[in-house]
C-alpha cells in the first residue's frame, strides 16, 4: 500500500514541525522531577557562604564555600564545612540550550546564605537538580518546599 501525495506532503511538514517542537521540550523537566528531588535528597540545609570561586571561566562551575548553619533534613552538624559545585554564568552570557539551571553569578557573589537539598557525593556535597535558593538569612523554618 502506497500513501497518497497529499498525505505523505502532509506527514512531511508534520514531522518537520515536531523536530523544532521536540528540541525545546526535552531542555526542561517537569515540576515533578524537581520535587521528587528535593524529596529524595539526603540533606535540606541552609549555609552561610564564606567565598564563591569561578573554577575555570563562565559560563562554568562555581565553588560556593561556607558552613552549614541549620538542618532540616539528615545527619551533618551545624559548622560542618561545605563547598557546593553551582553552575553559574554572568548576564547576558549565552549557553547552549539543555537541562542545566544557570546561577547568575552577580546574585551568587553577593550572596551570604543559601538554602539547599543536597546529597553526599563522591567529592563532597553536591545539589539535588540544582534546587537551591539565594536566601537573605538563615530561617527557622524552610523556605523551600520538599
């Protein structure tokens, strides 16, 4: 059976559309991967930041350094010490589209406490899917839904 010209001109344009489509839909997860996430990870904590290193160049990774001050979730003490991998780029730099959540590196330098899920890796701390806030100072209570 042969398709008709019509509909093979058709499927053509279709399958041409879909290829734009397909590209920018795969570049984010859905809100349930985030949340599942943050509900699997092994810590929730909030840290002061001491110090925010660019590693090579940005867009790129920045070690953002300090001490946890409070836990919500998992077994580190208050004072533990912490470097976390962010990806960071400044404004106006272009990345290539894809699943990564660019910090602004501006916000990331000025800031002085960040909230986070994190888990232990094999090099230290690393976030969960990049669920991390900038916060203006530790709270009581979490300021990022698990």
């Amino acid at each position: 059976m042969t398709a008709r010209p019509g509909v093979a001109a058709a499927l053509a344009v279709l399958l041409v559309a879909m290829a734009g489509i397909l590209p920018a839909m795969a570049q984010g997860f859905p809100p349930r991967v985030f949340r599942d996430a943050r509900l699997k990870s092994e810590f929730h904590i909030q840290f002061a930041v001491d110090s925010v290193r660019i590693v090579d160049k940005t867009p790129g990774i920045c070690a953002v350094a300090g001490r946890i001050e409070r836990v919500f979730r998992g077994n580190v003490a208050v004072g533990t010490p912490i470097t976390l991998d962010l990806d960071c780029k400044k404004e106006g730099e272009t990345v290539r589209p894809g699943q990564i959540i660019w910090a602004d590196l501006d916000r990331l330098m000025a800031a002085r406490h960040i909230e986070a899920f994190v888990n232990r890796g094999p090099f230290g701390f690393q976030h969960s899917l990049w669920q991390f806030a900038i916060i203006p100072e530790p709270t009581e209570k979490p300021t990022i839904e698990p």
